[in-house]
C-alpha cells in the first residue's frame, strides 16, 4: 500500500507524541489493522529515539504538581452542570373587580343581610401616584397588513466553506512539527559528530569512534652498488705514459689525467675515439691545459663500442681540429682495462 505524505507525518508525530487524544486513537487503530503503517510508526520511533540518548530524566517541582491538581479541580468544578433553583411562589391570582366596583354582598351567617357600603365622594377617590404600576397588562397584536413591496429584500450572504482552511491549517501544523523533530534531529547529529571527532570521551561506549591505527611503511634505501672502472694508458713510442684515461662504465663519463705530456706551444691536444665499428674517427674534445679534464660525451655510443674501442691523442692546431678529423697521426694511443668488476645483486638474507 502505498502512504501519501499526510500518512506519514502523521506516523512522526504519533512517534514524537505531539498528537491529541482523537489523532492517537485513529493512529492505533491503523497499526492494529495494518502492519506496513505500524511498521513505518516503529520506524520513526528508532529514529527519533536518538534525541533521548543525550537527555537525563528531570524530576519536575513540586509546584507543578499543585498546578495540575488546582487545574484539574477546577476544570471538574466547571463541568458540573447547575443545581435547579427551587420553585417560585406563583403570584396571587387578580381580583376580578376593581377597587371602584362595589363588592356583591354577603350574607352572614344567621342569615341577616348586611348592608350595601355607599360608594365614596368624589372628593374621597384616591388617585394613583405618577409612579404607580398600573394593572392593565398590556397586549401586543400581531402585524396583520401586508409587507411593504417598496422595501428591498438584502440578500443574505453565502456561507464561508472553511473545510479547506482547516485542513491547510491541520497540514501547516504537521508539516511544522515534522520540521521541528528533523531540525532537532540534525542539530543532535552534528553535536555527535562534533564530539566525536573532537572530544570523543565525552561521547558513551556504543557512540565513540574506534580507535585509528595508522600503518607507516619505511622503505629502507638499497644500498648504493659499486660501478666498473675502465682505465686507459695513453702513452707514445717511448713507452712512458703521458694520459690516464678513466671511464665510469655506469655513467659513461670519461676523465682523462695529464701526466707527462706538454704541448707545443700555439698547439692542442685532442682525444678521439677509434673503432672498426665506426666508418671514422669521432672527436671526444680537445684536453684542457689543466691536470683533470672531464667530459659526459661518451654516453651517446653504445657498450660495445666504447670498452672496445682505441683511444688516441693527436697534436692538432690551438682549439682543436677545424673539420672534425685528426690532421696529424696520434702520438699517444691506448686501450681500455677494467679496473673495477661491477657488483654482484646479493640474495636476501634468510629470516
């Protein structure tokens, strides 16, 4: 069965306790004879139920309970209905004659007849006060001519239908008691919340959050591997050495060391790289006049090439060879030699 929405506000505020005694009435009796709506009752009751977990019983004064009895009391007092007043005397019944009319006579008892009372003078008749009730009651006669046809009959008013005002008024009234509970309902939530995360003490056991474990993970750095050295002895026809060439055979940057060789003056020596893979010599630059001259310009050959192949040194014009080619024929020449093995990847150690 499907429930409009003034089913179910009406199930909130059973379970809110905001309903007067007919409304309940009606509400038990749709739980009694239909489960899905008891269930939807049973439903706002968890609901609401949360606004009790932060509220403490309050034992109210002991004026309230005098308040309540005064109230009581006189509300009974009010109900009562009111006592009947005795019964009045009926008044003495008229005299048929005046006061000026002359009295029948009457006879006496021995059946003598007494005389007739003269009637008074003129002079002698009282008159009654300006103040005095008179007793002529007075008589009203009914209208008994016909109803002027000049005047104009007022239409009288069609009565105001109020059915729709009451039921807005009745839906305006639910749907504000709804708000009211949702509104509090969430304000007790945010307070929950707030105290969760910020003092999570003051909250009971079943409402505190658990406690975080927070997992860090440190990756030890691996230990830094030893790479192969290549070295070359760059010497002449006299068999002195005149450079040391050293070449790191992970990054592939050569250092070449003077030793013994000085150059002519106005003159250069440079350093070329000869291979039978290679259709010619290439130029791996000109040695500068210092001790230490470094150079990254081996990392563009391949492996092969560079730990087979003949380095040698020409004598060639100030700044080098101006067509990249050697002009003259190399003095000091060498090959590679390694120095030191690269290291071996160890097994992890057993636990």
């Amino acid at each position: 069965m499907a429930y409009t929405e003034d089913h179910i506000a009406l199930a909130a505020e059973y379970a809110l306790g905001t309903l007067d005694a007919g409304e309940r009435a009606q509400v038990e009796t749709m739980m009694a004879v239909d489960k899905a709506f008891a269930d939807i009752v049973q439903g706002w009751a968890y609901r609401l139920s949360v606004l009790n977990q932060m509220v403490g019983s309050i034992e109210p004064r002991p004026i309230v309970w005098e308040n309540i009895k005064l109230e009581l009391a006189r509300t009974a007092f009010a109900q009562e209905p009111p006592a009947l007043s005795e019964a009045s005397p009926s008044p003495p019944p008229a005299p048929e004659f005046s006061s000026l009319e002359a009295a029948p006579p009457q006879s006496s008892s021995d059946g003598t007849q007494q005389p007739e009372p003269q009637p008074p003078e003129p002079d002698q008749i009282t008159r009654p006060a300006s103040d005095a009730l008179s007793d002529v009651t007075p008589i009203f006669m009914p209208q008994v001519h016909a109803p002027d046809p000049e005047v104009v009959r007022t239409p009288q008013a069609p009565a105001a239908d109020n059915t729709n005002v009451i039921y807005l008024e009745s839906r305006v009234k639910r749907w504000r008691t709804i708000a009211s509970a949702v509104g509090a309902l969430a304000a007790a939530l945010l307070v929950t919340l707030s105290l969760q995360i910020f003092q999570p003490d003051a909250l009971p056991g079943g409402l505190r959050p658990a406690p975080r474990v927070q997992r860090v993970e440190v990756k030890t750095p691996a230990p830094l591997t030893a790479s192969s050295q290549y070295v070359a002895l760059l010497q002449g026809q006299g068999g002195g050495p005149a450079f040391i060439l050293t070449i790191d055979g992970t990054t592939r940057n050569f250092t070449v060391r003077k030793v013994g060789a000085t150059p002519e003056p106005g003159k250069s020596f440079e350093l070329w790289l000869i291979s039978d893979k290679l259709a010619r010599p290439r130029s791996l630059g000109v040695i500068g006049s210092g001790d230490f001259t470094a150079r990254p310009v081996l990392g563009s050959y391949d492996a092969d090439v560079v730990n087979g192949a003949t380095y040698a040194v020409t004598v060639e014009q100030a700044g080098g060879s101006p067509n990249g080619q050697p002009t003259s024929a190399p003095v000091f020449s060498g090959k590679l030699i390694e120095t030191v093995p690269p290291s071996q990847p160890q097994a992890p150690a057993k636990k």
